[in-house]
C-alpha cells in the first residue's frame, strides 16, 4: 500500500494549481483503501508480482475519489472523513472539474498498462457507475422505492468498482475466466455488504466515528434498506412518519425514525442481509489456493461487518 500512495502522489500532480491542490486535499484525508487493496490482494493471491498492480490499485482510487468529489456536490454534502467536503471548501465548479481531471488521469494510468482486458473492465465499470448514480437520484425522496430496485442501486453504484477492482487482480495474473468470475463475485458480494453496513450506520453510528453527519442519507431523502424494513414493519403511525421524512428530507425527525428503526428490528434485518452478502463473498475465494493474501481476504469479509466507521 506504500508503493500505491506512492503512485497516488506521483499521478496526482498537475502544473494547474487548483487541480493540485484540491486533489491533493481530497487524497491526504486517507480513506479505507479497500478498492486498491483487493487489486493487491487478488493479483498476490494468484502469483502476479508485477508493478502494474500498483498502477491499477492507484487507478481504481482514482475512480472512486473522483466519485466521491461529484457525489458530495449532489448531495450537497458538507462532511467527509471527519473534515469539510471539497465542495464545501473550493465550491461546487471546482470540485467537478477537478473529479474530471481524476477521472481523466485514471484512463491515462489504465492505458499505460496496455492491455485490452483492463480497459474494458474499467471503462464499463464506471459506465455503471454513472447509471447507478443517475438510479440513485431518481429514487430520492421515493417511500415506495422497492428492495430489489434499492439493491439494484447499490450493485451499480458501490458494488461494481469493488467487483472490478477484484477482477483486475485476476486479469493481470492471465487466470482463467472461472477464476475471473470468482474473484469479481467476491468484490461484488463484499461491495454489497459494504454498502449495506453504511446504509446502517447511518441510523446507529455517531458522526465523530463516521467522520460524515448522521443521517445525511435521510436529509438527502435515501430510501435505504432500514428504512425500507421499518415501513415493511412498523405501524400506520410509523410508516407514515418515515414516509412524510423521506418524502420531505426530514432531519429533524431524525430521533424518532431511529427509534422506529431500531424498535421494528430493521437494523438487524439490515446486519443480517449483509451477513449474507459477506459468506457469499467467502465462499468465492474457494478457487484460491490457501495463502496469506486468501486469509486476508476472508478477513476482509468480518470487517466489513464490524466497522463503526
């Protein structure tokens, strides 16, 4: 992961000073790293030693942070990783030009490693990436948003660079396409019990840990999974509360959601399906043969469960 940052700081620079800065005020604040950690792990796992995996780890960061830049001018998002949103510092214009620019420097750094294959799986990742996050905001403020098209979202929009980043791995190494599938099956079952645990957290976690606002996903008006069961589950009374707080962006409300949330056992139900997801995502990596990067990742799987953050 060194050798990633490295790339990171080494890609990030550019003559035009704003770019500079605000990519690099976005990078310094860390983050999991997740998406470039699989790219490590799965490439490890299956013999591939080269640099180019450095160079995809760093690409799919990329991705990501050039995600985030824009998802916070959607969402109007003022708190990211403990500390002001870019948007909230530079403002909105500059913080999408600069997410281009990211965006743009990833498919200069996925052409550098010429092959066909990680360009495909990148270029239609974040292709999907874009459709999810146009799904997203045609949902907002919809109480009779469906499961499967809630999951449908997360599948697009957080799961698929998870699934691509696993993949990639596997690329680089010229495994087979069985090996491929299952490796991208893992990133998309971890994806999706990622994202659900912070669907979660947003309803039982404290900002200070989050380092971004509780109930941000409430304001902006985000059917998510424990408010889905919660209506499923709750009272007239209850359903119509949290109907009129997604409907309307109702933060103050914040309080008495939680309580129906946690009195229908919606935050269970949520632990639950991601429970799912996650031995879903472990009974991928049987095409592994044993090794530490292969208990790293089943490890990964119990921490995506367990975070508070």
């Amino acid at each position: 992961m060194r050798e990633v940052d490295s790339v990171i700081r080494r890609r990030l620079t550019s003559e035009v000073a704003l770019v500079d800065q605000i990519a690099r005020y976005i990078t310094s604040a860390g983050g999991k790293r997740i998406r470039p950690l699989l790219v490590l792990l799965f490439a490890n796992a299956l013999g591939f030693e080269g640099r180019e995996r450095y160079e995809l780890a760093a690409c799919v960061e990329f991705i990501h942070t050039a995600t985030l830049l824009h998802d916070d001018v959607v969402d109007e998002s003022g708190l990211r990783r403990g500390r002001q949103t870019s948007n909230a510092v530079f403002g909105n214009a500059a913080s999408v030009l600069v997410g281009d620019f990211i965006y743009s420097r990833a498919f200069q750094m996925m052409v550098s490693i010429n092959r066909m294959r990680v360009l495909q799986v990148l270029s239609d990742a974040t292709n999907v990436i874009a459709e999810g996050e146009v799904l997203q905001l045609m949902n907002m403020r919809d109480p009779d948003l469906q499961v499967a098209d809630y999951l449908k979202v997360i599948r697009y929009k957080t799961a698929k660079l998870f699934e691509a980043s696993a993949r990639l791995g596997a690329v680089l190494a010229d495994s087979p396409p069985e090996i491929e599938e299952a490796c991208a099956d893992y990133g998309r079952s971890l994806g999706t019990a990622y994202q659900l645990i912070d669907d979660l957290l947003d309803y039982e976690g404290s900002t200070s840990e989050l380092g971004k606002n509780v109930g941000d996903d409430l304001r902006e008006g985000k059917p998510t999974l424990p408010l889905l069961i919660a209506m499923a589950r709750g009272t007239q009374e209850e359903r119509e509360l949290i109907r009129n707080a997604i409907q309307h962006g109702e933060v103050e409300r914040l309080s008495d959601v939680i309580s129906i949330v946690r009195r229908t056992g919606a935050l269970d139900a949520t632990r639950d399906a991601a429970r799912e997801e996650s031995a879903c995502a472990q009974r991928s990596l049987a095409v592994l043969k044993d090794s530490a990067h292969k208990d790293a990742l089943l490890e990964l799987c119990q921490r995506s469960l367990d975070r508070s953050a």
